[in-house]
C-alpha cells in the first residue's frame, strides 16, 4: 500500500459483512507496534522490532459509501468478473488484499 492509494472500508466482525466506505492511505506500512506489547491484546512473542511480522497503515477517512455492498451480496450475484475477487476466495481470511482497478470500478458501480 502507498501513500495516497484509496481503499475499500470493510467491515467484517459484524452480522452483515460488507464494504461500507473509501479510506486513503496516508502513512505506508510501518511495524505493529501492539505486536511487541506482553500486555496488548494483538501482541505476538514471535514478532521483534528487529524483524517484525506484523505492520500497520495509516488512513484517512474519504467518504461512506452509498449503500453497503454486503458480502452475502458478492456471494449471490455468480458474476465472472468477480471470478478472480480475491475477498470471494474460498477459505480467504479477510485483512489487506490487493484489488485491481477492474474489480475497484466493479464494486463502485454497484453503490
């Protein structure tokens, strides 16, 4: 991810998954700091600021979306051109994935 690249909102711990917004990457990947904590909730005792494991980005907030576009939606629709949309992969476990432009424009014409 760089700095001014836009991406998806998703919201994914919640009864409906789904996109929900448009954030902007304002600060490119750095290490995960909680992942160095013993007493943070994400921290990992294999991860080291010398080689961390985990990273984290910086977002600005752009705008919500016109509706959400639910993942049971995506599911539903069996369209080719989400063939490949690597959130529909089966056993994918969402966090960062890329997008192509063809799959962002895809999913921002169906708010």
């Amino acid at each position: 991810m760089k700095k001014g690249d836009q991406v998806f909102f998703y919201h994914s711990n919640c009864d409906q998954p789904g996109i929900v917004g448009i954030m902007e990457v304002v600060r490119e990947g750095y290490p995960d700091h909680t992942a160095f904590d013993p007493d943070a909730k994400y921290y990992d005792p294999k991860s080291d600021p010398d080689n961390p494991r985990w990273y984290m980005v910086d977002v600005r907030y752009r705008r919500h979306l016109k509706r959400t576009i639910t993942l049971h939606e995506l599911k539903q629709m069996n369209r080719p051109e989400l063939a490949d949309l690597p959130l529909l992969r089966k056993g994918n476990r969402l966090s960062i994935m890329p997008l192509s432009k063809r799959h962002w424009d895809l999913l921002l014409g169906l708010e």
